[in-house]
C-alpha cells in the first residue's frame, strides 16, 4: 500500500559539509516505520542518488534478494529495501530475514521513519485515505496500533529520523545528507535543545538535563531573549559548574562515539533539555556541539526544537 504525501513545512538544512566513508562491501539499507512518514519519499530520494531500491518488499522475500546481493556484490553495491511489517505475522519473518542478512556476512542498517501522531493523522486526512491498521476505529487507533507493534523494530534500529517537521523536499535533503554519493557519513550527530514540558524528543540516544542551572526566565532583562544571544549565553554559560559540565559531557561522548564507529553506527540524537526549551538547552547546545565540531570523527548538526513555541 502506498504512503499518503507529506504536506508542506519547513525543512531542515545541514551547518556544513560532512566527510564520507565510501562502503568496502555491497551496503543493505532496510527502511521501515510509521505509515504516513515518509518511506516511499526517502526511498525515491535514494533512488535519485543511485541506490538499487526494492519497495514494499515482503520480509519473507528478503532472504531471497540478501543471496542474490551476495552473489552479485558489483550489481548491488548500494541496496535499499522498503520493507512493510504492519502485519503481526509478517515481524518474526522480519528478525530471521536480518539473521540471515548477517550471517550472509553482508552489511546493513535499518532506518526507521516516525512522525507525531497528530501529524500523522493530518497526513492521511490530506491523502483521504484509511490507516491500513485502524480497521473499524479512528485513524489515531490505526497509528497507535501500528506504534505499537513497531515498538521493537524501532529499538534496533540504526536511525530513528522524525519526519514530523520536514515536508517532501526537507526529508529528501535529509536523506541525501545521510546517504550521499559517496557513502553514509562516519558519524552523524544530531543535538537538540527542548522544553521537557513539551516531553522529550523521540529519538534521542542521550538526554542532559538542564534544568541545575539557574533560569534565565526569571531575569526580566533577559525573560524575551533566547540562549542564541550573547547576554543569555554568557548568563547560562559562566553559572557556577556550567562549563565544567560542558567540558566533561564531551569528553565523556568521545569514546561513545569510537564505540558507535567500531559497531558500525553512523548516527546519533544528543537531546539537551531545560524547561521550555527557550534558555539554558539552547545556549548550552550551542557550545556543546561547538565542542564537538572541533573532533576528527563526527559532524554536527543543531536543531533548537522548541524555541519560539513559548
């Protein structure tokens, strides 16, 4: 079943210009997620880059296509597989088709796609379409459902991408970005600074709290400014133990980080939270990931997601 089109929104873009790593043997992206968030979308963007993409692959046929990959590494040396496993029955068939994609000895990552399920719901409404899971309910007990059910699938994948803010062209530069020409980036970090009243972001690998340090907010001079200007930076930043939290965090990533490349994981969501998302998350994000940048290994992109929703 196809997917409903992701209506327009602001997209997202990239601070700078990553380094690559070119894959030494045939690369398996298996995509999946939410319905309604994006797969078909990421998988023509792949396809635009020249990526071998199969959509709506059955999880039953994936051995199949792993031996023939394995056979014919030159013809498949970048392979993306839509695979659906809304049926319950289709996911034990699924975790026995990575098996065997690994002992197959071949190299693959699962992204999984997702989006809030009020947005979720707008998209399917746009599409005049059903969810495939709601049966005689909502659309909302469709998404639930299929939420659900993914739960697992979800907790081994590679990447996590919110789909939630981006429209058709944002999610397709986001794919790019990750997937470009050349090979999936070394090590892809994504810091987001949030308001923990808005509750945490979904795909976060590392949450920090905050909210230890004093609130700007109760500052009047600089209650309507947020952490992006100086004299909020410099309030947040010289409270006592600030920066030495800052230092310590980043060394404490590193070897995280060589961890994540060793295990073959190229992406990570470093959430740094403060009460609405406004002050103390987004200064602090800013020096963290200027921390960061500054490492051989990673790239750095920063997203303030609650700011300005106050």
């Amino acid at each position: 079943m196809s997917e409903q089109p992701l209506p327009p929104a602001a997209s997202e873009t990239s601070d700078s210009s990553p380094a690559v790593d070119k894959p030494q043997h045939p690369e398996v992206l298996v995509i999946t997620g939410m319905s309604g968030a994006g797969r078909t979308t990421s998988a023509h963007a792949l396809e635009d880059h020249g990526w071998y993409v199969v959509e709506n692959l059955p999880p039953q046929l994936l051995p199949t296509l792993s031996a023939l990959v394995a056979k014919s590494p030159e013809a498949f040396a970048r392979l993306a597989i839509v695979v659906d496993v809304r049926s319950r029955t289709h996911l034990p068939d699924m975790r026995q088709a990575l098996n065997n994609l690994q002992n197959q000895g071949l190299e693959y990552r699962i992204l999984f796609l997702e989006a809030d399920d009020d947005v979720l719901v707008r998209r399917f409404e746009a599409g005049r379409r059903p969810h495939p899971l709601q049966g005689n309910g909502t659309l909302l007990d469709g998404i639930r459902a299929e939420r659900q059910l993914l739960r697992d699938l979800r907790s081994h994948a590679d990447l996590v991408l919110d789909t939630t803010a981006l429209n058709v062209h944002g999610l397709a530069g986001q794919v790019t970005q990750l997937f470009s020409d050349d090979g999936p980036l070394r090590l892809r970090l994504n810091l987001v600074s949030f308001g923990f009243k808005y509750g945490l972001p979904t795909d976060a690998n590392f949450v920090a709290d905050m909210r230890f340090i004093p609130n700007p907010h109760w500052v009047p001079k600089l209650r309507p400014h947020t952490g992006l200007d100086s004299a909020v930076s410099r309030y947040v930043l010289g409270r006592e133990g600030v920066m030495d939290f800052v230092e310590t965090y980043a060394r404490m990533l590193e070897p995280v980080f060589e961890g994540y490349l060793r295990e073959n994981k190229h992406y990570a969501t470093i959430a740094i939270g403060c009460t609405g998302g406004k002050h103390r998350s987004v200064a602090v994000t800013e020096e963290l990931a200027r921390r960061l940048r500054s490492l051989d290994q990673v790239t750095v992109e920063v997203k303030h997601r609650d700011m300005g929703r106050e």
